[in-house]
C-alpha cells in the first residue's frame, strides 16, 4: 500500500514537471554529475522535502506583531498622560478614530490648522515614546533595526 501511494505521488509530480515546462520532478534528488561522489548525491535534501508547508503558521510574525502592538499601547498610554487632554483628544479624534479634520475642529470649536498642529506634536511624542521603549526592551549587546 505504501509502494502504491508512493508511486501516484511520484507520477502526480512528473506530470505537474512537465505541465510546467520544467523538468519532471521526481519528489528525489537528482543523481550527482558524472564524476561526483555518490556520497554527494545521498547528502542532497530531496526536493519535496525543500517545498515549506504554506499551512504552517509563522509563530515569529505573530509574536512580532503582538510585541509591537503592545509597545503602540503602552506609547500612547504614556503619551496621553504627558500631554494636554485637549490636545490629546484632538489627536484621538483625527488620527485614531479616523475622523475628518473639519469634523474634529467644529465638535471641538479649535480651527483644523490647530487639529493639524495637535496630529504633528503627539505624533512626534508618541514616536519618540515607542522608540524609547525598543531601546529599552532590547537585550544588552543588540542594536535596533
């Protein structure tokens, strides 16, 4: 039974080779050139073995994410407690609530070019904040990105 499942793979991925204008790939790695080494040969991975799993989940990529999620947060936490509640409120509005400038101005009674001033000094802050929070989440001897 093994034999059987194993042969149907092999023609499967001979016939998916030569639909793909490449040559046939057996799942095992080609015999060496003339003159190499058989042990060379048996060394090679053999290519189905290379082909990564796309349903494999990237665990890196979510911890990365996750961490930087949470140094986002913990920036903006600090940063709303450092600065103004007025000003920070009209950061909130238009940045992170997305809402329109003109919107943010007349709910508030301040002028859009003082929406615009309040989305460019938290922005900073709060740039400033999240890169001072890599630096110190880093391990001793590492550099940031």
């Amino acid at each position: 039974m093994l034999n059987l499942a194993r042969w149907r793979i092999l023609d499967h991925l001979r016939q998916r080779g030569r639909r793909s204008g490449g040559p046939a790939a057996t799942g095992f790695a080609q015999p060496a050139a003339a003159g190499a080494g058989d042990a060379e040969a048996s060394d090679r991975t053999p290519y189905i073995d290379r082909i990564p799993d796309p349903h494999l989940p990237d665990f890196g990529a979510e911890w990365d994410a996750t961490w930087e999620a949470h140094l986002r947060t913990v920036a903006l936490e600090r940063t709303r407690d450092a600065v103004d509640p007025r000003q920070f409120q009209l950061f909130d509005l238009y940045v992170l609530k997305e809402r329109p400038a003109g919107e943010v101005a007349r709910r508030l009674g301040v002028s859009v070019a003082r929406v615009y001033l309040a989305k460019q000094r938290i922005g900073s802050r709060l740039r400033q904040e999240i890169e001072r929070l890599e630096r110190e989440s880093l391990p001793t001897g590492h550099s940031a990105k």
